[in-house]
C-alpha cells in the first residue's frame, strides 16, 4: 500500500464531521453547525472561514445567533490549520470562547508497503478485556462513562434515547455498534467510539477512569479498535488525542503526528464567571 501524505491525512480528518444524533445541521458559506437543543457540550462550530478580517466579528456573532435559535446553550468551536483568519484562536476569547483542548492528529497506517496488516503493539493489560458494545445496558455504560471520564455533562432524556437509537442501528445495519468498553471483572473501566468510512477509521472518545489509569487500558483500546478497523476494511487509523494525556502514548505506540486542532468552549446558559464549570 502506498504510504498515506500528511496531506491526504488532513483531508480526511477535516471531511469527517461529527453530527449528535438528532442534531439540527447548519451550512453556510462561512461555517458549519451542529446544534443539539439545550445543550453546548453537544452543539458543534466546524470548518469557521472568514477571510476579510472586518467582517469577522460579525461573522462570530452570526454563529451564536444561529446557535441560540435552534436551541443551542453554547458550542464547542474548532479551530484546524484550515480555518480562517489566521488570528481567529487569538479572537475567539473576545466571543466568550476559552480553549478548552489542544489536541494532536495523530495516524497510524494499518496495512503496510506489502499490503499486509500492520497493528499497533498491543502492550500488557492483565485481566483486562475489551469488547464491542452490544447490548441496551452496555450502550447505556458506554454513555455513562463519559462524564466522569472526559467531565462532560450527563446525557439524559431525549438525547440519551437518540444515542441509544444511533448504538442499535449501527449494530442491526452494519454488524458494528462502533462502540468499545473496556472490562476489568465485571467492571467497565474504560470506553472508546470507532467510526470506520471507506479506508479511513477515526478513532475517537477514549478514555479511562482515573483509578484504573496506566494500566495499558488505553492502548487495549486502540489495539481492539484497529483489529477491528482493519477487518472492515480500513487502511489508515486516525485519531485527535490531547497533548497533555492520549497523545504521548500514542506517539509512544508509533504513530505519528501531522498536525493539531484547538476546541474552543462557550457557554451563554451561564454567568460568565462560571462558564468554565463542567
């Protein structure tokens, strides 16, 4: 197989749009939204393109009006080599944004110059076994781990139904729930979502819980879900792991990095003061 340009990487990672189920989507011509009502953590600023630097505030003021009349609490914003003005990270702070994430982009080919499968090491986990998510009560961990996880706030109602929906389609259509856990004893310790679009697998929401944490949990997780990327047909694993935590043992695993993208949060359904609560 021939090896994948950093280019060809970038292309797929900004392509590649995650949509909450039941989700309003929005496009224009200087940005795209994913608006899910009464909430910020799931409501979604992508592809931000302004190239006249008077017109950006107007631009960003646009993005919240839109937001807020489709139900939207606040947005997580991204920022990619892509976006534009080259200054907005600097502006966004002005809009009531703060980082909330720098992340790397990291990738790993899963086949290599021979055509043959070529998989992350697998690393010691004892005792730790990881399996695709595949019933109601294991798509409902899957849910619940999140917030003590990555301090998200909690899914109920509507939402948590549509995510439930989303799991059970998945598996009844495709064979996958896209959904991973981790289990140590009859303890799920760990969670992590695989999307697999032709050669391209995005890796994404891995994370284990504090206690549990090195003990090649992370890496059972990546390994289980390249296996499985592989047998459906990936070429490449894709993944934005944060700097500070998933990335170095990425790097560690081997994969490299091509580049970074920033998560700017805003929340408008509090005080400013406590707009960084989770």
């Amino acid at each position: 197989m021939r090896p994948w340009t950093d280019e060809q990487v970038w292309t797929a990672v900004l392509g590649w749009r995650w949509v909450p189920p039941g989700a309003s989507k929005i496009t224009t011509d200087a940005f795209e939204l994913a608006v899910t009502p009464g909430s910020y953590a799931l409501t979604f600023v992508y592809g931000f393109r302004e190239d006249d630097p008077d017109r950006v505030d107007q631009r960003l003021g646009e993005v919240r009006s839109r937001i807020e009349r489709a139900g939207g609490t606040g947005a997580r914003f991204q920022v990619t080599p892509g976006t534009r003005p080259a200054d907005l990270a600097a502006r966004l702070p002005r809009h009531g944004y703060r980082l909330r994430d720098t992340t790397d982009v990291l990738a790993w080919e899963l086949k290599d110059e021979n055509d043959r499968a070529r998989l992350p090491p697998p690393g010691e986990a004892p005792g730790v076994v990881v399996r695709e998510a595949a019933t109601d009560a294991e798509f409902e961990t899957f849910i619940d781990l999140a917030p003590p996880i990555f301090g998200d706030p909690r899914v109920t109602g509507e939402i948590r139904a549509r995510f439930r929906e989303e799991m059970r389609t998945g598996l009844r259509d495709h064979g996958h729930s896209g959904r991973f856990l981790a289990f140590l004893g009859p303890t799920a310790v760990g969670r992590a979502g695989l999307a697999v679009e032709g050669a391209v697998a995005q890796l994404w929401g891995t994370g284990v819980l504090e206690p549990y944490r090195r003990r090649g949990i992370y890496r059972a997780l990546v390994r289980a879900r390249s296996e499985s990327a592989l047998a459906q047909g990936a070429e490449i694993a894709i993944v934005t792991a944060r700097v500070g935590s998933s990335g170095p043992i990425l790097k560690r695993l081997g994969y490299r990095r091509v580049g970074e993208i920033q998560m700017f949060e805003a929340r408008w359904d509090v005080p400013p003061a406590d707009a960084g609560a989770p």
